[in-house]
C-alpha cells in the first residue's frame, strides 16, 4: 500500500534541498558588469580580480565578467545591485550621486584640482563619510575601491580653445547631472546618451562632440569620427567599483576579505596604468594624425564657478568648501 503522505512531504523535502542546493551553486558565482570596452585597464581589472579570487579561493568563488553593456547601461547596473541581478560594478562617481547625491561631487567639473587632490580627498576622512552615506542610502551597497579614470577632454571636429567656441555645439554627455553642468554652464547643448551608442552618434552627426579621458578616447576609437582633441581637463574621473549588499552577505567573512582585498589592489593597478597612458597618448593621437589641442582652463574654471557656489546642486556647499580645503597629497 502506498502512503501518498509520506511520499509527498519526501517530494517535498527533495525539492527543498535541490532548491538549497541551486541556491548555493548561484552564490558561489559572482556577476561583474562594467559598460568598459575589453580593451580597457578597467576590463582587465576585472579579470585579474576573477583569477584572484578564483585562485585564493581555492574556486569556492567565481566570478563572470560582463563588458562592454553586455547586461545593461550603467544606469541599468546601478539599478540591478539592488535587484539582485548583477553582484559588483563599475560605476562613475556622477552615476553614483543619482542614488547619493554627495557621492557624485568630484564628479562635477573644476572640483578637483589634480590627481593629488584626488588623492587627498579619497584617502580623507571626508570621502569615507561619503562613502557611508551612500551605503545607507543603497541598502548596503559598498563602495570596494575607487580607480582614477582620467581627466575629461572635450573631442569636436573642430578646435575648443575658449567657451565661445562650445557656443550652441552639441555635445554627448553622460546621463547624470554632473556632466550636463559643464556644457550648460558655457553655453552649449548638452545631449545625455548612452556611452555605447556614442560612436555611431558621432559618425552620423548626431551629435558633434562629446567628452571623454584619453584611454577612453583610444579604447572606444572616437578619434575616428573626431578631428580634434581638446585638453580642456574640465573633470577628474572617479570610478567606483560598488559590491551587492545582497550578495555581500553571502559570503564567508575570509571570502569576503579576499574579494575585497582584489578589487582594491586592483582599483590601484588601474589608476597606475591610466596615469602612465595620460602621459603617452596625447603624442600617440598625434601620430595618428589627431589634431590635439592644448587649452588655457582658465576662462572654462571662471564660467563654472558660479553654477558650484549656486547652491542648486547634490551636495551641501560646506562639503564642497571641506574640500577646496584639503591640502594636495604628498
């Protein structure tokens, strides 16, 4: 005689514990999304974090990198950390404020003098205050580690050595408030798209420049739909990278510490690589026949300033005097 109740609560048992074990396999496999072509310092970040992890791990934790907006824009990837459906990502410091307005500050244009400054605010005091801020506001979300990105140059067909000369020029900017300041504050028409639709925009005449760090120039080939280079160096790029709370709290606290060790040692191998690049690619433009423009930054620093001390933006201003206040790293 067959017991129908026992052979329903052992199916049900059996499912439970597949289901754990499904559950369990998910974890031990992380998703990296970044919006990065392959060829980028930070793509290989990436990957040097995989085999890290993979290798310190002994393989109880894999992760799977995801380039190029291969699983959505950033905006997407912003939103997925909170979904659950991608585990760690590459985000720029002005994407981030759409979620902590504070995150976004160095972000803006003119807010930080040069890459000692940089350094200064993101080993202050000041900085892991902002950090934290953004974990509360993101359900626990982490900023791991922070890379330098670069300094942004306005690309044109045409040379940008005053403000007048961004008079009305369409320009692609990314789709965060930090970015539309600069062209807004000096009078041209600020276009937000996303970044893998930039090329074709700009060989179409979609738009007819757009702003962008040297290595990304390079990497996502806007030198062959753009004449001239022009180093306005309007910005100073931060990317973070941002870890799952979610999936954060999975992992065993030494799984964690590796993880987290990996992206940090990381995040400066790519901040070493991009300074060392700034200091080559300008002539490498060169030769390749790009017209590269230095420019007076003088004239583009006094159209901002007063849209920084307007007081209409995502940060408080004795934040923003906190740091003008910090002293360059040694």
């Amino acid at each position: 005689m067959v017991h129908f109740g026992n052979w329903i609560k052992t199916i049900a048992i059996t499912t439970t514990v597949t289901a754990m074990m499904a559950a369990a396999g998910a974890a031990d496999t992380l998703k990296f999304a970044h919006v990065y072509e392959v060829s980028h310092p930070l793509h290989k970040a990436a990957e040097m974090v995989a085999e890290q992890v993979a290798e310190k791990t002994e393989g109880r934790l894999q992760i799977e990198v995801f380039p190029a907006s291969s699983l959505g824009k950033e905006v997407d990837l912003n939103e997925g950390l909170s979904l659950g459906t991608v585990d760690i990502i590459y985000t720029g410091a002005g994407f981030a404020g759409t979620l902590y307005g504070p995150a976004s500050m160095t972000d803006f244009p003119f807010t930080l003098r040069n890459l000692k400054h940089w350094e200064a605010y993101f080993d202050s005091d000041i900085f892991d205050g902002v950090s934290q801020g953004y974990s509360d506001a993101t359900g626990g979300n982490e900023i791991a580690a922070v890379s330098y990105y670069g300094s942004r140059h306005v690309t044109a067909n045409k040379p940008i050595l005053t403000p007048d000369d961004m008079a009305d020029l369409k320009i692609r900017v990314p789709n965060a408030p930090a970015y539309v300041l600069f062209p807004q504050a000096i009078g041209a028409n600020p276009t937000p798209m996303a970044f893998s639709e930039v090329y074709l925009a700009l060989q179409q005449g979609v738009v007819d420049a757009q702003e962008n760090p040297l290595t990304t120039i390079q990497a996502k080939k806007f030198h062959e739909v753009q004449t001239n280079i022009n180093l306005t160096g309007h910005i100073t790029n931060s990317i973070y990278t941002v870890v799952s709370s979610i999936r954060a709290a999975q992992l065993s606290e030494e799984d964690k510490a590796i993880l987290y060790g990996a992206l940090d040692e990381t995040a400066d191998w790519v901040t070493d690589e991009i300074v060392a690049a700034e200091g080559e690619l300008a002539d490498w433009f060169r030769a390749e026949g790009i017209t590269v423009n230095e420019v007076d930054r003088a004239p583009f620093i006094k159209a901002v300033a007063p849209a920084l001390t307007s007081g209409d933006l995502p940060f408080p201003g004795d934040l923003y005097e906190s740091l003008q206040a910090l002293k360059d790293a040694e």
